[in-house]
C-alpha cells in the first residue's frame, strides 16, 4: 500500500521523507527501497522482548507443526516407495530376488554369499538331504520390507529351487503394504480366516503366491509370511515326501521290535 501512495502523490525516484518521532526529526531523501527498508527497521526497533518472546514462541510451535507433518510425510513417501519397488520385482518375474523354478541350490548360495546374506544349508525336510532347504536369517532384498524373523528356500529332489517364504515381525505395515501390491497385481483365488490367522493366495501363472498373517500378540510380536511356490515342481517334491515318510516309517517298526 505505501507503494501505490507513493505512486498517486506522483513520487518517483527520490522524495525527501520527513518522519518525527519525541523531538527527534529526521529529513532525507529516499528510494522507496529505501523507504520500505526504513520503515521495516524502525517497527522492528519498536517490538519489545515480550514480543519477540511471543513471536519466538510463535515460530517454535509451527516448527514442531511441521517436523509433525513432515514425518507423515516421509512415512507416506517411505510406504510408497518400497511399495513401488516391491513391484518392481514382480514386475521382474523374479520373486524377492529369485528366479523360482529355474535356479539351483549352488546358484543360490553363491547369490546369498554375494549379498552377505547369513543363511545356513544343513536342512532338509524330516532332516532328510534328498529335499535339501536353506534357512535364512538376514538377506538385505528381504529385510528392505521389513524386520525378517527368518526365511526358508526349500528344493526339490534335483535341487532346484521351487519355494520362497519369508516371515516378519510385523505390526502390520509391512502386511499392508503386500497385501496392497499383490492385489494390484495378481488375481486373488482364495481368502481363509481362522481366530487370529488370515491367509491371501493368489495365482501368477505357474506359481501360487500366498500372504499369511498371525494377529496373535502385541505390536511386533505380531507375524506376516509372504510365500511363493513353483506348482510344476510339487509332484516330484510329493513323491520325494513319501518315500521319506515311509523310511521314517520302516525305521520306527524296526525300532519297536516285537510288540
């Protein structure tokens, strides 16, 4: 407003200012730069310490206001983001890193040796070798979605690799956040519910991909497990099974004796 004052008493360039204050006078000539400058300095050297207190006190509060909104902020843009690179995994045709159904069980190990992954490779179903399984502790493609309790890389009789699973501490974001991304991506073929477990499963083609949920306890003890399974490799895996049922089954009548 002081410009377009400045502007109707046809003022331009330099104007002399006179300004009073007590018996103090002043008179000068300015630019209105100047003026407006002159004029912000000398409200400022009126403000008294209340007032800068205030304003100070002002300026804390919003600042909280904001480092409040701007972690929502980052949470949101966090989310999204590994949401976003979640699907670009799946985008990939490999699951959480690996190519299911086509790999091996060296390949594998040397790609968690790579990734300084801590995985150990003495399992196998029943403790039998003929279906070998990697138990995985922390693998940096795993633990980017959440706190990994542990995975386990199971394969079949000729050592490829056909089932992934993952479980994780979770209060639920990192739930959420799967439950969301499979959604939008496969087509969902089955829910289940029973007392404090769910289960999601969803079809890509050859694999069945199933999202568990265990609501049993408090905040983190809670537990999420997203699994995914190479269907064509189960008959092989199945009969592999029984036949070492069967020898768990022969050893313990022979164990018995004569009853």
């Amino acid at each position: 407003m002081i410009g377009s004052s400045f502007c109707h008493d046809g003022l331009d360039g330099v104007n002399n200012i006179e300004w009073k204050k007590s018996d103090e006078k002043w008179k000068f000539p300015v630019t209105l730069n100047q003026f407006v400058f002159f004029i912000m300095h000398r409200i400022g050297k009126a403000c008294t310490d209340e007032y800068l207190e205030s304003c100070e006190v002002g300026l804390c509060a919003m600042s909280l206001i904001l480092e409040k909104h701007m972690k929502i902020v980052n949470k949101v843009i966090c989310g999204a983001v590994l949401s976003g690179v979640f699907l670009a995994n799946l985008e990939a045709k490999e699951y959480l890193s690996f190519d299911i159904g086509k790999v091996n069980k060296q390949e594998v190990e040397a790609q968690l040796t790579s990734g300084e992954a801590a995985f150990e490779t003495g399992y196998g179903y029943k403790g039998y070798r003929d279906l070998p399984m990697f138990k995985v502790s922390r693998y940096s493609t795993f633990g980017q979605y959440g706190e990994v309790e542990s995975a386990w890389l199971k394969f079949t009789p000729d050592n490829t690799l056909y089932h992934l699973e993952v479980s994780y501490f979770d209060a639920g974001k990192t739930y959420t956040m799967f439950r969301d991304a499979l959604g939008s991506k496969y087509t969902l073929i089955e829910n289940n519910s029973f007392g404090f477990n769910s289960s999601h499963t969803y079809q890509d083609g050859e694999f069945v991909i199933t999202l568990q949920r265990n609501e049993f306890g408090f905040g983190r003890d809670k537990k999420t497990t997203l699994i995914y399974q190479y269907q064509p490799a189960l008959s092989d895996v199945n009969i592999m099974q029984e036949i070492i049922e069967q020898d768990i089954r022969d050893k313990n009548a022979a164990k018995a004796g004569d009853l």
